[in-house]
C-alpha cells in the first residue's frame, strides 16, 4: 500500500510569553511534546490502517453463524456444510423479489439436488413470526434460519433484501447476488454448476 509523501503544514500553536523571552521563540520542551504527540497519531493510523487490510482479507471466508431451523428445531451451523457448495440467502417476509427468489431457489435445490449442495436461508424479519408466516404460503424445502437481531446479517454486511452469497466447498465467498428477478436462478445454477465440478 502507498502512502503519500505530503505532509500537512503545521498549524501555529499560541503559547504564554514569558518576560525576557522573544516572542517568537518556542519553548524546546512543548515543542517536543507536540512532535511526540503527532508522532503517537502517525503511528495509531497505521496500525488501523493494518487492522482494516487484515479485516478485509479476513472476509475471503465466509463469517461463520449457527442457528436453530425455523421448521424442525434442528441446530444448523454453516462449518457442518463444509465440503459443499452453499448458497446462503438472506431475506424477510415483506421482501417483495423474495416472494419470487424462494420458490426460484427452492426449484433449483431440487433440480441440483443435495448430495454435494445446500441452501441455507437467513430470515431477518424482527418478527420471527411473519417470517414463519410466509413460509406457510411459500414453502422451501431448505433449512431457515431466524436472525431477528442481525447477529448473523452484520457480519455479513447486509443492507438490502434479498442477498445472496454463493460459497465454494471451501467455505470461500466466489459471488454475492444483490435483489432477484424471474430468470437470475438460470445464470446461478450455471454457476452453482461450475463450482461443483471442482473438487
């Protein structure tokens, strides 16, 4: 990373005169004091500089979450699915392109089947029970998650619904999907596809 050779002007400090001192003069001990103090601030930014590269390299794996399945009361964790390719979807009950992604996705799961895939849907309704609702009248066959608090969705960074990350079997992000519309799950599947010949 390349940081710029520019160097801010220093911004005049008033300091008390004292008798028989020029007025101009600096006294030697504030002077080091304001140097020690910029020389403190230098080096904090870079050590968050350092922090924010590592956070983001970090996020080349997918955040890890468990949850309980809406449906069967079963424990889920992503780190079970390791091994697969995994969809991980995100979306909420007044969502209105999930009204088309879920029965969309759940179609594809079972043209693709489930031996070496999964899709795992996170519902982020505050109400869990809205979300349970609009599982009655557009049922899935994949495992739902409930993250009313968004302790799974803030690692992730979500924003908007519904969002999608596709995972290889390493557990590694290879695309993130924002919105749905009639005809993204022809372009998915293909690549749901690919990332499943290699082993």
């Amino acid at each position: 990373m390349a940081f710029s050779s520019h160097v801010s002007p220093v911004i005049p400090v008033r300091h008390r005169h004292v008798p028989g001192q020029s007025p101009d003069r600096v006294p030697v001990s504030s002077s080091k004091g304001y140097f020690c103090n910029l020389q403190a601030i230098v080096i904090r930014a870079l050590f968050l500089i350092l922090f924010l590269v590592q956070a983001v390299q970090a996020q080349e794996s997918a955040p890890l979450f468990s949850g309980v399945e809406l449906n069967t009361g079963e424990q889920i964790s992503l780190g079970d699915y390791r091994g697969k390719v995994v969809l991980v979807d995100f979306w909420a009950s007044w969502c209105p392109p999930c009204l088309a992604s879920l029965p969309a996705y759940d179609q594809m799961r079972q043209e693709i089947g489930t031996g070496e895939f999964e899709i795992i849907a996170i519902n982020v309704d505050e109400n869990t029970e809205d979300g349970l609702e609009f599982l009655k009248r557009y049922p899935v066959s994949y495992p739902v998650l409930a993250d009313p608090e968004g302790k799974i969705g803030i690692p992730y960074g979500i924003r908007s619904l519904p969002r999608s990350f596709l995972l290889d079997r390493n557990g590694r992000i290879i695309v993130t999907y924002k919105s749905f519309k009639a005809g993204d799950e022809t372009k998915l599947k293909q690549e749901i596809e690919e990332l499943l010949k290699q082993k």
